[in-house]
C-alpha cells in the first residue's frame, strides 16, 4: 500500500467534517420525539431515495461485491436481479399499511392485527438481528480503514461510530437522510474513479477484454441448472434473495422509517421505486469491476479478495485518490450505522419504553429518551466489533449468521398478517419460534444455500402458525381490518378514495408504474441471460 498522503488526510477530515456540520444544522429542526423518528414531513422523495440506496450499500458491497465477482464471475448478479419484483411487492403489499396508520414504527401493525406480544416479539427480532447486522459491517469496515490509513481497529471503530451517533442523535431521521444524500455521492465518486482507472489500465481494449472473460466462463451471469447449494444459482436469486430482500425492504424498521417521512404516499413510493430501477445498474457496476480486476491482475490470488479495489487504488496512483476511497468506505458504513441508530433507539423507545413504561410523558421528554437509546444502540453495537477485533474470528461469523436467521421469522409474520384469515397471536407466536428453528436446522445441518434462508423459515412460520391457529382458537368467521382483503373491503363500505394524487393507498392494488417496474425486472433478466452471447 502507498503511504496515506497530506492531501489524502484533508480530504478525510473534510469528510467528517461535513457530516458533524450537517448533522448540526439539521438539529434546528428537532424539537419534539416525532420530528426525530418521521421528521416534518418536508423531505423530497428523490433524497429519501437516495438514502434508501445509500443505507443498503454498505461498505462490504463497496469492497465485498468486486470481490466476489473476482473469484465467481457475473454470476454474482443472479443475487441482485430481484430488486424491481421485490420493490414492487413492497409498494404494494407493506407501504401503504405503514403510510396510512401515521405510525413511526412498522412494528405496531404487528400488534393492531394480533396483539401486543406479536409486537414485542418481532420488536425483539429487529432489535437482536440489526444490532448483530451493524456491528459485523462496523468490524469489516473499520478493517478496511485500517488497511488504508493505518488507523488500528478499534480507533477506526470509535471514529466511524462517533461521527454517526453525534450527527444522528443532533439530526434524527432529517439528519441521517440527508448526511446519505451527501455521502452517496462520496461513494459513486470513488467507484467512478476506480471503475475508469481499471477500464484505461486494462492490458487490452475493453471489448477484448470481455471477449477473453467470455472465453473463461467469468460472464455467465444466470445458471437456471444450479442446485439447492449453490448461492449464485438463478433460482436462488429470483426467489430465494426475493424473499431475503422483500424482508428488508418491508419489514425492516432501518429500511421503512425514512419512507415515513415522505410528504405523501406517491412519495414514499417514488422513494422507494428510485431503489427499484437502480438497484440492478448499481450492482453490476460493482460487479463488473470484479471481473474487470480478474483479468488486470491476471487472476492472481490475494490474501484478502476484499482489498482488491484497495490494492488498485495504491497502484493507480492518483493523487488524492486514497484519501477519497478511505471516505468512500466511511461514508459507506456510517450510512448504514447512523439508519441502524436511529431506527434502533426508535422501536426502543416507542415500542418498549413508550408502550410499557411511560406511556403518557411529553414529546420532548420521549425525545431525550430516544437520544439516551441512540447511545446506548451505539455502544451496543461497538462492543461487539470492538471484542471481535481482539479475538480470533468466531464472532463475527455468528453475528453474521444469526442475522440471515431471523429474515424468514419476519417475513414470516407479516405474511400471516396480510394473507391468512385465520391466523390469531398464540398461533403466530407458536410458528414463529418454529419457523426460526427450522431455519437454524437448515443452516448448520443441511448444505441448501443461505438465500433460501428466508422463503423455508417464512413457509414454515405460515403453515404451522394457521394450523396452530385453527386448533387453539378455531376458524375465524370474518377477515382482520389489518389484513389485505379486509382493508379492501374497508375502503369499498365506507366508500374510502383509493387513491391520492394517482397512487393507491389500498393494499394490494397495483400501481401502473409497477407494471413498468416489472417489465423493467424481465428486461434485466433477458439481458443477463443473453449478455454473454452479446459479446
């Protein structure tokens, strides 16, 4: 690696800078605990897009993407091809239940629909596995920091989280919206850079160069032959991480809670449609540059996979360049750790401390609580990347893993609450813990590949939840108000507009532009099938 140069620390420092401003700034505008969970509802749609994109590409997607296509080849994007179904699903099936209630947490439709240890039980569920989720991406990350600056672990640990808690407990959901917007740009920065640096270094032209990947397998991008086993199997990324990715787009209170902000449903929507149409371009942005590398480096083998696009950085020499990938990857992970703060101290406070403690306190007072779990998260959150550092692997690897755990359990969930008629909260809490021990089972006994995770723990939670239902309380004669043929039902007795400014509020009405969204979700999978014979 190159020395971490003068020009490399100011443009760093600049970047922290700008976000403890920023943070500062935005802290005029909060007052009360609803303006830091939901904000004024004055965010434009195409920033909290923005967010929405910039929290789930963490920095092991910055680093970990290029990577894995190095060793895998384009097959890579058969797990990142799903986001326009996935999207679609989400607007129309999640979103205007979260929307219309006026809730801040997603997890209160839990209880209105069963009952309140349905809430507490998935509330719990969040709380473990995105706790479990930020440290392993705050450990992997601060790594990486370490590899550029120099920095050791655990100062670059306590530097990221710092940063991320000062402007996210100053700013709320204001604060961690637009400090993604900025450092969104930080990150295509370093990607744009690094992608035309690779492309004027290769050995050949660009075209020989696909032309020569071609010839070693690295760009078929869709195997529909591939087993249970296989993670990058076709079917496992058209259904499997379809599921995975309907569980974090849907029911994650980190993924939801900045669409709350939104001036109206069109715009929650829209949020979240800008993540539908560029989701695919993104990742195979990153993707490419993997394959790309394969063929700079003539598939030399590394150490770390993951320091591919750092090596590149140092060799490339640029000026400045280090110190912008350094900010990169920062902005990278204090995105996804200032969404994970926040909406963690969120259902802390609202569906724990509020709801069983201190149930009729002032705004200002639920907002000091909810700053005080802001903390708290933080430190939780640090200790155990901070532990890892110190130990010899083990830890990570279970938090990494006992988040892919828990996806099904959730999906789970909201499925009974939106499809079943008959599914009551003793049944729901019965195949819950079901459903997570069969995911656990499948997991550590069976070699069926992790994207399925989410559809075998979510099917099994269903069907053992309804029979559980049926035999402790009975058939169900009517359908919930919280389910989708009752809302549906609701609108058309009470004579309720569906729609607001062209876009439904009712579950499960399609909105025209997701017919578009689809079409664009076939188009992409055409062109994967058919990229290798394009060239």
């Amino acid at each position: 690696m190159s020395i971490f140069s003068n020009l490399d620390w100011t443009i760093v420092i600049i970047y922290l800078a700008a976000n403890l401003y920023l943070g500062y700034l935005l802290s005029k505008k909060v007052s009360t605990a609803e303006d830091f969970y939901v904000g004024r509802k004055s965010t434009p749609w195409w920033a909290i897009g923005i967010s929405v994109v910039a929290t789930y590409l963490s920095a092991l997607t910055f680093m970990g993407a290029p990577a894995w296509s190095y060793k895998q080849g384009l097959s890579v994007m058969a797990i990142h091809l799903n986001y326009p179904l996935v999207i679609v699903i989400v607007i129309t099936f999640f979103l205007p239940f979260f929307y219309n209630s006026g809730v801040a947490s997603i997890y209160e439709y839990q209880e209105r629909r069963f009952g309140p240890k349905a809430r507490a039980l998935i509330g719990t569920i969040f709380l473990i596995s995105q706790s479990a989720t930020s440290a392993a991406i705050l450990y992997a990350t601060s790594l990486v920091i370490e590899f550029i600056t120099g920095i050791p672990v655990t100062y670059a640990i306590l530097l990221v989280s710092v940063v991320a808690l000062i402007y996210t407990s100053l700013g709320g959901t204001t604060a961690v919206i637009w400090t993604d917007v900025f450092q969104s740009f930080i990150l295509f920065a370093g990607a744009f850079v690094i992608l035309y640096g690779l492309i004027d270094q290769l050995p050949g032209s660009l075209g020989e160069t696909m032309v020569e990947l071609k010839s070693i397998g690295k760009l078929q991008a869709l195997d529909f032959s591939a087993g249970l086993d296989k993670v990058t199997g076709a079917w496992a990324g058209i259904i499997g991480m379809a599921m995975y990715h309907t569980t974090v787009y849907g029911s994650n209170q980190m993924m939801v809670q900045r669409t709350l902000a939104s001036k109206n449903i069109g715009d929650a929507k829209k949020s979240y449609l800008m993540m539908g149409f560029l989701a695919p371009l993104i990742y195979l942005l990153f993707i490419l540059m993997g394959v790309l590398f394969f063929i700079y480096y003539k598939g030399q083998v590394f150490e770390n996979d993951n320091t591919i696009i750092l090596k590149f950085a140092a060799d490339y020499g640029l000026p400045g360049l280090m110190g912008l990938i350094a900010a990169a990857v920062m902005a990278a992970s204090m995105s996804s750790l200032s969404a994970a703060f926040h909406s963690l101290s969120t259902i802390s406070t609202l569906d724990f401390y509020q709801r069983y403690f201190r149930k009729q306190e002032t705004p200002e007072h639920y907002l000091k609580v909810t700053r005080l779990f802001t903390i708290f998260w933080a430190f939780m959150i640090v200790l155990p990347a901070i532990l890892y550092s110190k130990s010899g692997g083990s830890i990570l690897e279970v938090l990494s893993k006992v988040g892919s755990f828990f996806v099904g359990a959730q999906l789970g969930m909201y499925a009974l609450g939106f499809f079943s008629k008959h599914a009551t909260e003793k049944g729901l809490l019965i195949g819950t813990a079901f459903g997570f021990a069969v995911v656990i089972y499948v997991g550590l006994q069976t070699d069926i590949a992790w994207p399925w995770y989410c559809l075998i723990g979510a099917t099994s939670n269903f069907v053992v939840s309804t029979i559980a239902s049926l035999l402790i309380d009975g058939v169900q004669k009517t359908w919930s108000p919280y389910s989708i043929k009752g809302q549906l039902e609701k609108f058309r007795v009470e004579g309720l507009e569906e729609k607001d400014n062209g876009w439904y509020l009712v579950p499960g009405k399609v909105d025209k532009i997701s017919y578009l969204l689809l079409g664009y979700f076939i188009l992409v999978i055409l062109f994967l099938m058919f990229f290798e014979n394009m060239v």
